[in-house]
C-alpha cells in the first residue's frame, strides 16, 4: 500500500534541485504516502516538516494523518488532529469526519460518533 520510500525519495530529490521548491501538495502527498501505507507517525512527520519549512497544510494534508490513524483504530490520534486542524485554522471537510466515524464504527465507541 503505498511507496512511500520512493515518495521520501522524489521529495528530496526536490529539495536538492535548483529552481525547484516544494510546496505544500508535494508535502501532502508524501504526508499521505505514509498514512496509505500504515506509516502514520511518519506521516505526522512529514506534516510537521511542511509546517517546519513555512508552509500551511491544507485539509488534505490533516485528513491524511487523520484517515492514517484511523486505520489504525487510533481514536484518540485521529481526534487530535481534528483538534490541530482547527487550532490551525483549517476547516475539517466530510473526509476528514469520515475517518473520525470510520475509527469509531471499529473501536464501537458509537457515543463519540453521535458527540
């Protein structure tokens, strides 16, 4: 699922290319690399390596992480982001809250759901 050493790869074969600055949907893109392939604290990384290097992730860049943890069964994390996503000023979007609802279904916690 995923390549995301070819992905962390191309990244920084970006960075040592001249004239060639890599914003954010390459970030998102290696951010979701590593959620798709179950990498999700790498993934939390990459995200903050976007942040690190002055960029604003965007919604696809946090429901990426989200949707990673949720996979995982990780509630707790994937609410986490939820929270930085708004702390940061990024509207969550239905993707976002479907990762949320999909971590619930799995771990049963049909009160979080329905909060």
């Amino acid at each position: 699922a995923g390549e995301p050493e070819r992905a962390a790869a191309v990244m920084a074969e970006m960075r040592l290319a001249p004239n060639i600055t890599a914003d954010i949907r390459a970030h998102s893109a290696l951010v979701e690399a590593f959620a798709v392939a179950g990498r999700v604290a790498e993934a939390a990384g990459a995200l903050q390596a976007a942040r690190d290097a002055g960029l604003a992730p965007t919604v696809v860049t946090y429901a990426s992480v989200a949707k990673g943890h949720a996979m995982r069964g990780e509630y707790e994390a994937a609410s986490g982001v939820l929270d930085q996503m708004e702390a940061d000023g990024v509207a969550p979007n239905v993707p976002t809250f479907h990762a949320l609802l999909s971590v619930c279904a799995r771990a049963g916690e049909a009160d979080e759901a329905l909060a």
